[in-house]
C-alpha cells in the first residue's frame, strides 16, 4: 500500500490537476465512486486506479469491473488519496484514464455546438443536460475549457461517458457542414427579434451557443438560419450558458412530444 506522498506515483497524478499535465501526458483523472461506475458501464480503458482499504472493503464487485479495465491497481492511504485529489472530501477512489481521440458527432435530429465555453462547470451541465434531453452530441471548439478537466467531468454526472462529443479547432467549419447538409441552424443571440419557443424546433436543428461573456463570433451568427433569445427581466443581464442550454433542448423536447 502507498504511504508516502512522495511517492512517485503521487506526483505523476498530481500533475494532471494542471492542463500541461493532461496534455503532456495524455491521460485524465476520473475521481469518485459514480463517474468509475459510469467509466465501467462504457468499457472506458483505465490507466491507475487508486482507493482507499475501506472504499475497496464497500465496493468488490465494482472493483472486479476495474480490475478488468485498468494497467495498474494500487492501494493508497486515505492521506495519499487526499494529496492526489482534486476535490475537499474525495470518496475513497480516483482514476487515471487515456485521452482519446474524439469521433464525429454524428448529429441528425439535435445537437449543441459550443463555442469558447470556458467555465468547466458550465461545460459538464451542458453535456448533462444534453444527454438528459437526448441530443444526438455535441461539437465544441478547441478553445473551450478541457473537454477532460475534472470540474467537467463532476459536473456532467458521468453523461461524458453516454454523449458523443467532438471538439474541434473549427467550429464555423464544423456548423457549416451541417448547415450545407439541411440542418437548421439557431444562434443564441441577446437582442434577437424571436424567443426560443416562436422557432419549429420539431425539424433537425443544431443549436449554437456563445462564450459566457462575449457570446457569439459574428461567423457563426452569420451562419444562422434564425436567430433566437431567451426574454429575460430588465433588471437580469444575462442566463448562466448551461440553463439557456436547457431551455432550449427542452423546448425541443417539448415540441416533439406533442407532433407525435
């Protein structure tokens, strides 16, 4: 069992608190009893798994699972498993896990295009929410936080594993290809002349989304067949990205339900 936080096996995982770190060494970290039983249910390759003798004494059936799927299984001190997590009060198990390749989300009926998110928090509601709603994926630009940083991860609630998710260096690209291909195009923009709910969301539609603070690059507005907002209170600015996200795909959701 590791004891020592010195030891080099801490300091490998340390690093991938860090952006560099992830890229340098093409892995991530998947912490928490919920996101290694959603990592299992997706036969998602793992690299090193670490828990605690009490979290391993809780939990022998998932752990066969992770055997299973992981190179290296270790032992660890609560005290080691504290100094490699990123959370306050980790459960008793953390993970390392390669980065792969992301394929083309292959979106037919209803999908997210992200462009600049940068508050990983935001990121996973959004990929929650977009599960949840049954989107096709989701295509998000490259300069977004890390679609693997460990708040994204928390925060979609194990989705990352059921969404396809493509992140791309160009999205105008990307949203124009779909739009080339019939696909209705809807940018979120304040001071649209329609609300999300006056557009027929029943059609194949990709709905595209800004930067929390600037919104959307005039590219990708100009690619829009429509253009929609979200009314709010004068005295409100703005909607955090990741509810607007919901409001609309629910809206979908609910316009479907009824043309059935």
């Amino acid at each position: 069992m590791i004891t020592s936080i010195q030891n080099p096996l801490v300091k490998e995982v340390r690093r991938l608190h860090s952006s560099k770190g992830r890229r340098e060494q093409q892995l991530f970290l998947l912490e928490g009893t919920h996101l290694l039983e959603e990592a299992c249910a997706a036969k998602y390759p793992l690299e090193t798994v670490c828990c605690t003798p009490e979290w391993l004494d809780q939990h022998e059936k998932l752990w066969d699972q992770i055997v299973s799927l992981a190179d290296r299984t270790e032992l660890v001190s609560a005290k080691v498993l504290e100094s490699i997590a990123t959370t306050v009060q980790p459960d008793g198990i953390i993970a390392t896990a390669p980065r792969t390749a992301t394929a083309p989300a292959e979106i037919s009926t209803l999908g997210i295009a992200l462009e600049t998110i940068q508050d990983p928090g935001n990121l996973g509601a959004i990929v929650r929410t977009a599960a949840a709603a049954n989107a096709d994926g989701l295509l998000l630009s490259a300069d977004s936080a890390d679609l693997d940083h460990p708040k994204v991860l928390r925060a979609s609630a194990g989705a990352w594993f059921k969404l396809p998710i493509a992140v791309t260096p160009d999205l105008t690209a990307e949203v124009s290809s779909y739009k080339n291909r019939g696909m209705q195009i809807l940018a979120t923009v304040a001071d649209a002349s329609l609300t999300y709910w006056e557009v027929d969301l029943r059609v194949p539609t990709l709905i595209v989304l800004g930067n929390e603070g600037s919104g959307l690059s005039p590219e990708l507005r100009s690619l829009a067949d429509r253009q929609i907002q979200i009314p709010l209170s004068r005295s409100v600015e703005s909607l955090n990205v990741s509810i607007a996200s919901a409001l609309i795909l629910y809206e979908a959701q609910r316009q479907r339900s009824q043309s059935i």
